[in-house]
C-alpha cells in the first residue's frame, strides 16, 4: 500500500487520514470501549449480571471476549492504515522541504 500511496497528492492523504483517524476514534468510543467495559463487569464476582448465588455461564464470557477481539482486530487494522497515511504524509513533506531521502 506504501507504494501506491506515494504518487497521491499530499491534500488527498490529509483528507483519508482524517477520515480514517475519525473512524478510529469512533469505533473505539462506541466499541471497542464499551465492549472491554462489558466484559470487565461481567466477569467480575460482584457483576450484575449475576444474581446472588447465580454464576455466569463460560459462553456468555466467551461470546464477549469473541467480540471484543473481534472489534480490536478491527481497531488494529484502522490503525495501521492510519499509520501507513501519516508516514506517506511525512514523506511527502520531506520531499517538499528539499530532505529527499
């Protein structure tokens, strides 16, 4: 991907990583957090989830632990393109600041 992204104009690559920064924040505040909460309460001993002397059931907290790896996989991957438009984004401004590598 670093490849292609190097002939894309420097106005471009701002653009798609303030899009992609936007979907990351967003996924994080409406997933990825909610879910490590989720599961942090429902494993603990005291969890409402749980009545008293009632336990919670291993696929109640592997269906959320699924989840949740599945919205940081997802997470990883929007930070990594992320990355990969920052880095594009440094070496455009290098080049037009006379530093060519």
């Amino acid at each position: 991907m670093n490849e292609s992204l190097e002939d894309v104009p420097l106005r471009d690559l701002c653009k798609e990583a303030e899009r992609i920064t936007r979907e990351l924040v967003d996924h994080l505040e409406r997933h990825l957090i909610p879910r490590t909460q989720e599961l942090h309460e429902l494993v603990q001993p005291e969890s409402p989830f749980a009545r008293s002397g009632q336990h919670i059931e291993d696929i109640t907290v592997r269906n959320s632990v699924s989840a949740l790896l599945e919205s940081q996989s997802f997470s990883e991957e929007l930070f990594e393109k992320a990355n990969q438009y920052f880095n594009a984004i440094d070496r455009s401004l290098l080049q037009i600041a006379g530093g060519d590598e």
